[in-house]
C-alpha cells in the first residue's frame, strides 16, 4: 500500500480550502491564541514588541496577523499554497511560505522566541511529528516558548468513533469523512512524553468546544498546552 506524503496532505488541504467543507478560518485570532498572548504579556512580562514569531501551520495566518499588531516579526508556513497566496495578499509585509512541517526549515538555529501550533501538527503521523518537533525545537530559542492547541482524545466521543470507524493508516489516527486529511487525538500522558523531551509544561488544560463540519456540530476536546523550551 503506497505511504501518505506530503503531497496527499497538500493536496488534501488545498482542496479543504477550496471547499471549506470542515474548517472556515474567518479573519479574526483565535481565542485561546489571543489569552495565550495575554498571558505571555501580563504573567511572564514578555514584551510583544520585536519578538519574532514563528506559526506553524498558519492557514490564512489570522494568528500572525493579531501578534504582528502587537509589533511582533512574524512568520507564517502552511503546506497549502492557495491559503498562503490568501495570507500574503491580505498584507504583503509579512513572511508568508509553503512548507510541509515534516521538511527542514530554512533557519539557523535559536531564530524564533514564540511558535504557535494552533490545532496544525495534529495532523501529522507520528515519524513526520518526530521530524517536526526536532526542527521547530532548533530553531526556538532556548527559554523560548511554543503555545500548542492539539485535538484530545479523552472524553471526546466523536474523535473514538472516527478512530473505530474512519481509521488511518496509523494506529490511533482516523481520516476525516470525505477527505485525505488525518487526525491524531492524544491522551494527556502521550502528549507529556512527547513534549517533555524538549520543553517544560507552564500550563495544560483541556478544553470543549464545537466544531462544523458538513452542516452538522461535533463537540470536540482539544489541548491548550504552554510550553517553555528547556
Ligand atoms: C485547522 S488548520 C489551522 C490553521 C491555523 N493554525 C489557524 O489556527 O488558523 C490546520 C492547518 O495545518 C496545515 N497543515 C497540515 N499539515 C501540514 C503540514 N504537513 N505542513 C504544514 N502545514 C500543515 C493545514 O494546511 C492547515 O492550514
């Protein structure tokens, strides 16, 4: 059986995009990316100004968006270029790129003092994950720190059902109904043994909330998880 590549994934968000089927993105930040950065100002006195900003898996970087407001220097990547060529006509001067997170990135080492991965590398199987995390983790400073919001699987209902009913390739992934694109929902003790290996946990909640897809609403569990790069 042939191994999902990164072309599948790009393919497969390209056309999400086109048919925004399951994710419309809208223009405003996320909310727990904006109390994540109300956190980083007020609790850990970080000042926003200057700092630069990596956001993996931008999408139509809403997110780099709303910290470039705060006078941060930001750069966003995503694998599907028509939701780049979107962010990079909505202000050309931002960093926008295509890039498949499982590639090696272009910068040196210790570049960036914040990435965000807001529900982006839950998508990943975990070889590609492993390839991810070790480039991300380069290039972030030491002490820098990365806010995750990723897809649990405790006490989501709907994440067990794809996983019994819609399954991956992977063991404990599911393929969304329709589409190429896959999910990967984590218990709380994958997530720690896979985060602690390059950063110290600052926070981790869990959090419901609801999703669309195909007109219908799916209530989901997601991680909101703070972490500071050892
Ligand atoms: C649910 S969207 C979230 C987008 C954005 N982080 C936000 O909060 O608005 C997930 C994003 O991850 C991107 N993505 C998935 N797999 C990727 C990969 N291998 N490399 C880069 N981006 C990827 C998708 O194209 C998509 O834009």
């Amino acid at each position: 059986m042939r191994k999902n590549s990164g072309r599948d994934f790009k393919n497969a968000w390209e056309k999400e995009y086109e048919e925004k089927k399951l994710v419309n993105l809208g223009t405003e930040p996320q909310e727990d990316t904006k109390r994540f950065v109300k956190w980083l100002r007020k609790d850990r006195g970080v000042i926003l100004e200057n700092l630069k900003v990596l956001d993996a898996g931008c999408g139509n970087g809403r997110n780099s968006f709303y910290l470039h407001e705060q006078g941060s220097v930001t750069t966003g990547y995503d694998i599907a270029s028509n939701v780049i060529s979107e962010a990079k006509n909505r202000d050309r001067s931002l960093n926008f790129f295509v890039h498949d997170m499982s590639d090696e990135l272009k910068f040196a080492d210790d570049s960036f003092d914040l990435v965000l991965d807001v529900t982006s590398s839950n998508s990943l199987n975990s070889k590609d994950r492993q390839k991810y995390l070790k480039e991300t983790f380069r290039v972030l400073k030491s002490g820098g720190y990365m806010f995750l919001k990723t897809l649990c699987l405790e006490g989501d209902e709907n994440a067990k059902y794809l996983i019994k009913n819609s399954p991956a390739k992977e063991v404990g992934m599911y393929k969304l109904p329709g589409t190429e694109i896959t999910e990967k929902p984590f218990t709380e003790k994958e997530i720690r043994e896979i985060y602690i290996e390059y950063a110290d946990f600052l926070k981790i909640e869990k959090k419901f909330s609801y999703t669309r897809m195909n007109n219908r609403s799916y209530k989901r569990a997601f991680w909101i998880i703070y972490l500071q790069k050892k």
